[in-house]
C-alpha cells in the first residue's frame, strides 16, 4: 500500500522504516529540514537498535522516502499521524498543536476514501473531534491506531507488536478503515498477534492506561523501598516474593531512581489533567502521588550521595556512570539520570558523567556538566561513584578494576543492578536503594 507518516521524530521515523521493510511504499514527511536529511542519507538522528539496517535496507529498495512538502503526502491510501503531543509549558495538558496542525496541513492532500491513523498518544476525546473535521472537509475517514513502542526494542516491536488496537468510527467508515488497517498490519495479523477492534475513545484511553499501570507499578516497588529503608527490609527480596504471585508477576518490580523519558511521565500528568476537564479527577488522582514517588527517588540518589560523602559533595568528584534515562537509548527527556547529575553539580559536586549514547544529547540540555566518553577517565579519581542507567558495561562493571581507579570506593547503585556482595568483597562501601 501507499502510505505516508506525517512527523518523523522517534515514533514517525521507526514506523515509516518498519512499514517500508513490511513491504509497504512509503513517504516520511516532517517540517525540520534538518532531520529530514539525514533521514534521507540513511542516518536516523537519534539512537535505536535496528533501525539504521530496516532505514537503510528499505531505502535501498526504493519503498522508503522523505520530504518536508506535505504535498508529496497526496496519493497515499493511507496517512498516519506519529507528531509529539509534549506536555505544555506551565502544565500538565498535552499540547496539541502538531496534531492539529498535521491534519489542517494535512486536509487538501486528502481523497475519499482515504484513511488518516492516529498514532500519537491523545487525550481522550481528540480522535472524535478530528474526524469530524477530517469527513466534512475530505471524505476521508479516521481511525486511531495507538503505539506501544519501547525505546531500544521499537523495531521489533513495531514489525512484531504484542497486540494491535484499532478505534474506528460505527458503521461503514469503521469498516473500510479495519479493511485497510489489515492489509497493512497483514504480516502481523498472520503471526496471530491479537487484534482489538473498538471505538476512539477506547483506543485513546487503552495507551494512557497501559503507560499509567507500568508507572504505578513502578512508583508502588519504590514506595516499598522507602519503608524497606527505614525498617531495614530489602526490597528486591520483597519484589522476588510478590513477583512470584501470577497475580503480580516479576517485571517492572525493580525499585531504583525511577521512571522518565518522553512518555511515561508527561502522559500520567496529561491523563490527570484531561480527567479533571471530564470532572472525574478523583479518578486517577493516585497518579499525582505515582508521580511524587518517582520524583522522590531521584532526590534519594542524590541524598545519598551527599550522605556518603560526610554531607557535603563540594568540591568531590562523583562519576555519574548513565545519563539516558534507560539502556539502549539516548533518550534524556525527563531522565532521572541526568537529573541526579545535575543536582549533584548544583550542590558544588566536580560531576564527571558518562553514557554509551547519550553524551551529546545531554550536553545540549547541560553544558554545565563534564562529559567523558572513557569510562576509566570518568572513574578516575572519583570520590564516589553513582550508577543511575543500567547498561550492560555498568552492570557488569568489575568493582576490582574500577577499585583501582577510584579514591575512595564508594558507590551508589540507584537502579539496584550491582551485586553487593561482589563490590562490599572488593573494598567497596555499597549504597542500594531499599536494600540493607
């Protein structure tokens, strides 16, 4: 099929790719000419496994494409929507702008028949909105067909998704888009990967819960971990025993600095404020408190930071080992990482941090910082030493080596992925979060 996807940042450029090597002929479109061309040469301008090779296996084909003219949209059966909605400034309401103005930008390309897909996550209540405007000013019909990507498997996860959720309107126009939406997920649909057919507003709301679930569950193991502190519990012991319960299960039960990136956090806070415009705040008025949680954490790693440190980081060198806010990715939006960087800096810390991927991203935010890309400069020296993204070369780092680098070995694990009784054998003073 002919397909467009209108804005090609992280969620526009992975699914244009994995469309175009499904088999699909497609045309990325984005208004900054920049990422446009580096697109165009085959060079994604952010980092995430597996994508360069379907971008450039794709393009070599002759089935993948970029422009910054929406015109070049026109033709295609198909025009997806993956623009950000970014929390707006001074607020917790997602700001709609891009959206909006992709569909206005987006009207006069468009024939009968057509099919605009919303992948952008939405208050509830968008989708029905714009496809009034979409039928009255085209014929064209809408359908909102949300991504759960995660960041560092989002190929995989768009060529193989755990499941498909389709919102389309009642009657004919639902049809034609569940007809159309089949074919293109086709490869998928074959592999027996589960499909939801319902209406818009369930398909808005299926994203926003499943991203308010992951952080609760989250921000409920961190709640844990600050009574596991204060009674001398530990709390991955704690997670192993519930994780058990099938009930419960095992995965996101990993107590540390918290969640961040460009989803979860700014999505819970839009839910919220969307909920209060329904007059059903109350509702989810637990997620204020999931978001308080997650911040607290952050200000733990950097309390006990200053706490090994005699109270005061002046002057100290603390090697922050992560800055994105997950491995795989280099990713800082809202990452609690960077955070802990900077707030050790401001307290007068000498803050050395390094990352695998996401040096330069975090020195655009924070020029302030010192960045190294050697892990043994960054260690050099440090009078303490702080794991707040959990990459493999830092999980697996050997707390003998680092010991000789090091002045004075002590270390503050915030995502809990050391093994403590490994570094507490080679000399060191190790610091977990909820753990003894």
């Amino acid at each position: 099929m002919r397909i467009s996807v209108i804005g090609c940042g992280y969620l526009g450029a992975v699914h244009a790719s994995a469309m175009a090597e499904l088999g699909h002929d497609v045309v990325g479109i984005d208004v900054d000419a920049a990422k446009i061309a580096q697109l165009a040469i085959g060079k994604p301008p952010f980092f995430e496994p597996g994508l360069p090779e379907v971008l450039t296996s794709a393009m070599n084909n002759g089935r993948l494409r970029f422009s910054t003219d929406i015109a070049d949209a026109a033709g295609s059966q198909v025009h997806f929507i993956a623009v950000g909605t970014p929390q707006k400034p001074g607020g917790y309401s997602a700001d709609l702008r891009y959206v909006d103005a992709s569909i206005e930008s987006l009207l006069p390309h468009l024939s009968d028949g057509d099919l605009v897909v919303g992948k952008s996550t939405v208050p509830v209540g968008t989708a029905a909105r714009l496809a009034e405007l979409i039928e009255a000013g085209s014929g064209a019909s809408l359908a909102w067909n949300p991504e759960f990507l995660r960041e560092g498997f989002a190929v995989q996860d768009t060529i193989s998704p755990d499941r498909l959720v389709y919102g389309v309107a009642p009657g004919s126009r639902g049809e034609h888009a569940t007809e159309l939406l089949n074919e293109i997920y086709a490869t998928a649909l074959a592999a027996d990967t589960p499909l939801v057919i319902t209406d818009y507003a369930t398909a808005e709301l299926v994203k926003v819960a499943a991203n308010a679930f992951l952080a609760t569950k989250i921000s409920f193991i961190n709640a844990m971990a600050e009574i596991a502190e204060v009674t001398g519990a530990d709390v991955t012991q704690l997670a192993d025993a519930i994780g058990y319960d099938g009930r419960i299960g095992r995965r996101f039960l990993g107590a540390g600095v918290g969640f961040g990136g460009g989803c979860l956090p700014k999505d819970i806070r839009a839910f919220t404020a969307r909920a209060e415009e329904l007059g059903r705040g109350e509702s989810v008025a637990f997620l204020k408190e999931i978001d308080k949680i997650n911040l607290r954490r952050r200000q733990r790693v950097v309390d006990l930071t200053v706490g090994a440190l005699g109270a005061s980081v002046y002057n100290a060198k603390v090697a922050v080992l992560g800055l994105s806010f997950k491995p795989h990715s280099d990713d800082v939006r809202d990452s609690p990482a960077l955070d802990v960087a900077v707030q050790l800096r401001g307290l007068g810390a000498d803050v050395v941090a390094t990352d695998p991927q996401a040096i330069d991203n975090s020195r655009a935010r924070h020029p302030q910082l010192q960045y190294s890309q050697s892990l043994e400069d960054t260690l050099q020296g440090a009078d303490a030493v702080v794991l707040v993204t959990e990459w493999p070369e830092f999980r697996h780092l050997d707390p003998v080596w680092a010991g000789s680098l090091v002045k004075t070995k002590t270390v503050i694990d915030g995502r809990n992925a050391l093994d403590p009784a490994a570094w507490r054998a080679a000399g060191w003073t190790y610091h977990g979060l909820g753990r003894p």
